[in-house]
C-alpha cells in the first residue's frame, strides 16, 4: 500500500523506523527486532539506508521481508549524497522487484572525505529522477524536514523555501527530525502552511531511554533540549528501566499532545527496540481501537 493512501485516514496512526545494520553479521538479530515490532502492527515501517549506500543491500532485504511475512507497508529510504544515476537506477528495480512502494528520499550526510556524487546536489535531484526513472506515479515519495532549521542552513526561511521546492517536485508527504518541544513543531508547521506547503506532515518522535541516546544522537541532530528533558535524564539517566519508562512516557505525552492539537500521523525512531515499541503502542491502544 502507499503511504500517502495511509494518511488520508482521519484516524490516528503510529508508524516506526527501524534502521537496517552495516554488517551481516548482525542481520539476523536486527530482523529479528523488526520483525517483532511488524508484528505489533504499526501502520507503516520505514528502514533506513547508510549515506554512503553501505546498507543498500540490507535495507532492501529488511523491507523486502518486513513487508511479505508481515503484511505491513513498508517505507524504504534512499540517499544520493554518494550516489551515481546508475546506482539509483539499480535500487530503483531492486525496490520495485521487492515489492516496495512508498520511498523516503534522502540527500544524506556529507561525508567526512568529502566525496559527492557528481550526479546529486540536493534530495530535490533525486525525487525529480526517481519519479522520471521509475515513472511519476511508481512510488509514493516522502521527505525530510528540520523544525528547528537544518544544519547546514542559516535562515530558516531558505530552508522552508528549499522544502517547498522538494514538494512541488513531488514528495507526497514530510517526516520530521525529532523534536522534543511540541512548540517547536507546531511554529514551523506554522510557517510552512503559510508558505504554501500543504502535504502531510509526520512528526518524528524519538523515545530517549538511555543517556547515551543523548550525547549521541540528539546532539548530531542539533535538536534543542528543554530543561525539564534534562532533568528526566539526570534524574534516571544511571538507572536503566527507569530510564527506559521515563523516556516512552515522555514521549507518550509529546504524542499525545501532538493528538490533542489536532496531529494525526506520527512517526516513531524505534531505535530497533520492540520494548519501546509496546510501551508506546499500549500507552494509545484505545486511541488506536485496539
Ligand atoms: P536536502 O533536502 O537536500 O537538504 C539538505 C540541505 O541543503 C538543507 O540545508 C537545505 O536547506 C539545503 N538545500 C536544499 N536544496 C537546496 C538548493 N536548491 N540550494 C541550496 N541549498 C539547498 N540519513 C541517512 O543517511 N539515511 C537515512 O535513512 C536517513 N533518514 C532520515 C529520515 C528523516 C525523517 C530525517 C529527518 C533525516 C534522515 N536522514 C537520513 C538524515 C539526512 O540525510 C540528513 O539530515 C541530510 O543532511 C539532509 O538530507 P535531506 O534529504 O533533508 O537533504
């Protein structure tokens, strides 16, 4: 199914990502994970891909199987920042001969050498060549965005109007970074519906349930972190199932604010954990009509 089919739904829907792992060796226990989170039934699933394209193989092969032994849609991303035409080319048949509908397109991290594919600048490039390589209508393409800005951009008003164009070239839907003030959230939504950008928008809520989550990748994501955040983390970080239960129901309350304020579709960084998986979905099983 596609994503975009998804969110015409009036109803709330909890979706999850799951990220593939950079070497084989750990296939089978990461599928394991995911697969007990499928099981959970989530409205989609969304793997993740290595900005170097080093997790081709394994992003593929996890969707591919989340999707056929657990009837969920499933959303695989794709990056371009070291990426040839050709390669896009390839993972584009390899997708649609797995049964993957629904893209995430996804510029990547630079990297650390510098080395850039000569055919991609922006993810802009590589929605507009998914849809002409693959057809408009093949996959339902979805995109990212930055509430507090990205990083590498200095005025927000430039990203927004970088995001506007990233739609207009044809992402059907946004999945935001994560954020752990929902006022955040709701000033850039502002902002982005004033500039004219009208497609679904699904926040990113990432449960921290170690401290270590926090040095790492919060602080990558230059996401800002309210005191009262860093209290929790001071207060439970050494302990880890307080930790744990803290930090779903932190996120539990985002969630259900996010509800409250009228935010129908939400997407969970599952950190391949099912435990935060099952504390988030219990928290709203009578929300979800389970
Ligand atoms: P872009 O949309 O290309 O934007 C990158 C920067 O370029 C922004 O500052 C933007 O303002 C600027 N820009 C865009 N167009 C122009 C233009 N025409 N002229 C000048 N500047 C421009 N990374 C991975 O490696 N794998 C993943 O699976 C992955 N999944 C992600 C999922 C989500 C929901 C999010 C939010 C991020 C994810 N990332 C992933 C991280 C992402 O790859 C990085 O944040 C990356 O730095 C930017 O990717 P992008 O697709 O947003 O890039």
């Amino acid at each position: 199914m596609k994503v975009s089919e998804i969110l015409k739904n009036n109803e709330v829907t909890l979706s999850f990502e799951v990220f593939p792992p950079k070497t084989d060796a750990s296939f089978a226990d990461v599928a394991r994970a995911a697969g007990e989170i499928a099981a959970m039934k989530p409205h989609f699933m969304s793997v993740t891909y290595g900005a170097g394209g080093n997790t081709a193989a394994n992003t593929a092969q996890l969707a591919e199987q989340l999707q056929k032994e657990h009837d969920v849609t499933v959303l695989a991303h794709l990056t371009c920042v070291a990426a040839s035409r050709d390669d896009v080319r390839r993972m584009l048949t390899d997708y649609r001969s797995r049964g993957i509908e629904n893209i995430m397109a996804l510029r990547g991290d630079i990297p650390k050498d510098g080395k850039r594919s000569e055919d991609y600048l922006y993810a802009v490039d590589l929605i507009r060549d998914i849809r002409e390589i693959a057809g408009p209508d093949t996959f339902c393409i979805g995109g990212a965005c930055y509430p507090e800005g990205h990083v590498e951009c200095e005025r927000q008003s430039e990203d927004i109007a970088h995001l506007k164009e990233k739609v207009e070239a044809g992402c059907s839907f946004l999945t935001t970074q994560m954020f752990f003030d929902n006022n955040t959230l709701y000033n850039f939504l502002y902002r982005i519906r004033e500039a004219g950008i009208e497609v679904p928008v699904l926040p990113g809520i990432m449960p921290i349930t170690n401290k270590k989550q926090v040095a790492r990748s919060v602080a990558l994501s230059g996401a800002t972190v309210p005191q009262r955040f860093r209290t929790m983390v001071d207060r439970y970080g050494d302990d880890p199932r307080k930790m744990q239960q803290a930090g779903v129901i932190y996120a539990a309350e985002q969630i259900i604010d996010l509800i409250a304020n009228g935010v129908n579709h939400i997407h969970v960084y599952s950190m391949n954990k099912p435990e935060i998986v099952e504390g988030i979905l219990n928290s709203f099983s009578a929300i979800l009509g389970r």
